[in-house]
C-alpha cells in the first residue's frame, strides 16, 4: 500500500522497511514534530476559543479530596 507523507506528500511504500512511516524520511518526521510541539496543529476538540482556560486545584486540594474519601476507594 502506498500513502502520502503527511509533510511533503511524496509517495511513501506502507510496510516494515519504512522505518518513518507515514513519514518519507526523518527529516519530515522531525518537522511535523515541531509543528505540533508549537501547537501549528492540533485536534480539534469543540472547545470555545474564546472561553477562558479552566485552572487546575492545587495539590494541596487535591491532597484533601483524596483524604475525605473513604478506604475502599484506593482498593
């Protein structure tokens, strides 16, 4: 089977000999890596852009929540 490298969309041979697959070569790989760590891509979710983050509870919240439960809940 052949499919398309994501990057530069040359025909890539879908087997075990292509070590980069989807990818034609590392260089591609590493350059769709880099899209995604500077978020240029991501998936989409249906979240509203225009909300406003939801904060993460402290450690010390969550270390209480994690107390109140009883001790069946870690079994």
């Amino acid at each position: 089977m052949q499919v398309q490298c994501p990057t530069c969309n040359t025909d890539v041979q879908w087997n075990n000999e292509s070590v980069y697959r989807p990818f034609c070569c590392k260089k591609c790989q590493l350059i769709d890596l880099g899209e995604w760590a500077d978020e240029a891509k991501s998936i989409p979710c249906g979240a509203n852009p225009n909300e406003q983050t939801t904060q993460m509870p402290s450690i010390e919240d969550i270390e209480a929540l994690l107390a109140a439960q009883p001790d069946t809940f870690f079994k």
